[in-house]
C-alpha cells in the first residue's frame, strides 16, 4: 500500500512541478529525493535559490495528501507574508489531477504632462504652458503640430516660418531645456502661413503641412535678400511683381507669395518707368533702395 502511494506521489509530484516550471520558470523549482521509509513524506534535500518558491507534500489522516507552494526567508521569526498555493489530489479519483496557480503583478504608473514655465527672449516674461506633448528625436514632418509641444521639430518650424518672414527669432520662447515652445506667437505664424498657402487656418496643422512648410521654406527667398537682374527666377521676383501691380504700373492678377516669377523684359521696362517716375534711373540690379522704393 505504501509503495503504490509512494508511486502516486512521485507522479503527482512531477506533474505539480512541471505546472509550476511552466508558470515561474525552472529557477521556481526546488530540487527532490523520495524517501521511500514508512512515513511516506517527500523531503526536500536542496535548493537552488533561497527566495525562490518550494513545495511541500503532506498526506492527510483521511487519505488525500496536498501540496504547498511556500517562498523562504533568511529569518523564520515571522511567516505572516508567505504566499501558499495548493493541489489537491482524493486517493478515490486516481485519474484526476488539478492545479492552479494567480499570478499578481502591478503596472507602474505613467507620468503625464506637467506644467513647464517658459521664457520669452523678447519680453523676458516668464508664463507658465502645458509642454507634455514633447519628443527629443522628433524631426519635422514626423508629427502634426499643435499649442504646448517642445522639441527638434519645434525648433525646425520656427526656424522655417523665420525663414518665410512669419516670425522674428527673438519672439521664440523656450523652456528650460532649451527647446523651443510652440507658444500662441508660433501658432498664430503658422496659421498665417496656411492662409497664404490657401489652407483653412481652422485645420490642424498636419504632419503633411509640416513638410510643405519646410520646403517652401528652403524655396523662398524674400526681395530685398538679393540682387535681381533680368533673368532672375524666384520668390522674390513674384514680390516685386505683385508690388508694382500694388502701384497701378503691372496689370493682371497678384500670385501668391510662394509662387515663382521670372524677371523678364515686360517687367524690366515696367520697373523702368516706376523708376523714372520717381526721379530714379536702372542701374542693372534691383537692390534695396530701389526695394524700399517700391515699399514706400
């Protein structure tokens, strides 16, 4: 009789060990001998880690035995945190075996966006705005853009609606990091820019939006930025263009400020004539006096 619980035992053993290896792994599992003396206990002889679970075996006075999932500590003065599992097995039901184990584990909380003072480098005022939506490795275009958010991408708008004569640079404001905030001055250049491109400034600013921006950005050069001759192709051409449409000496309908012109001869003797009118005479190039002119 004792040899065939003996039998039974280590059957069950290796089950309920195979259980525990598959849940917490093998490092979970203690090592085991089988007594085989009369008092039909299994001992165990080692262990392979000191805070890792053992099993304990014990046969009841009516027959059933249980096995105890108990964790170790250096010192046994208290036991009040023990964790215990156990699998019970009736002598009556040979071929049923369960186990089961809960497994607790806890997600750490994840921190939110907090409010971050910024700094004006115009005003020097200090004013407090959400700057959660954040990103370190964030490059232009790699996201939409909207109020609050910091960041290489950020600095990349700003710097391209400085470009595009939206912004000055001492309006920028920065968080203490030293990123660029995109603040209601950013925001409001931005919505601008989408006015001239033909964009409701109603929309957000997409991650599509953020890419035309930088290319018209690298496209556009402003009047004034350069000498202009017959024969010049760019942004600025359209610019005096639409000035001297502005001054009633060009017909036709104004382009827009990212639209590209070419300084032909219709304009040159147009730009002439202004000039005349004005007591001024072609020198070749179209520099800043004549731009202020023009401006006037």
């Amino acid at each position: 009789m004792k040899r065939k619980y003996n039998s039974l035992l280590k059957k069950v053993v290796a089950s309920s060990v195979a259980a525990i290896a598959s849940t917490y792994g093998a490092d979970a599992t203690p090592d085991y001998s089988f007594n085989e003396s009369s008092d039909c206990n299994i001992k165990e002889t080692s262990l392979k880690r000191n805070l890792k679970e053992k099993l304990l075996l014990k046969m009841t006075s009516d027959g059933d035995y249980y096995l105890s999932s108990h964790r170790s500590h250096s010192s046994h003065r208290s036991h009040s945190s023990h964790r215990s599992g156990s699998s019970h097995y009736s002598s009556s039901h040979t071929s049923h075996y369960s186990s089961s184990v809960t497994n607790t584990s806890r997600s750490p909380s994840k921190s939110t966006g907090s409010k971050t003072k910024t700094t004006n480098n115009q005003t020097g005022k200090v004013s407090g705005i959400y700057s959660g939506i954040s990103s370190s490795k964030s490059s232009i275009g790699s996201r939409s853009i909207s109020l609050g958010m910091s960041g290489p991408d950020i600095k990349e708008v700003s710097e391209c609606l400085i470009a595009l004569r939206y912004l000055k640079a001492s309006q920028l404001s920065k968080i203490p990091s030293g990123d660029v905030i995109c603040d209601e001055i950013v925001m409001t250049g931005l919505k601008q820019y989408m006015i001239d491109k033909g964009l409701n400034p109603d929309r957000a600013f997409s991650k599509e939006m953020a890419l035309g921006l930088k290319i018209d950005s690298d496209n556009y050069k402003a009047l004034g930025d350069r000498l202009l001759s017959p024969g010049s192709v760019g942004t600025d051409v359209t610019e005096l263009r639409n000035l001297l449409i502005d001054k009633g000496y060009l017909k036709g309908k104004k382009k827009g400020k990212f639209e590209i012109s070419e300084f032909d001869e219709t304009l040159l003797e147009i730009l002439e004539a202004f000039l005349s009118d004005n007591n001024r005479s072609w020198t070749g190039f179209v520099d800043s006096a004549i731009v202020n002119l023009l401006k006037q």
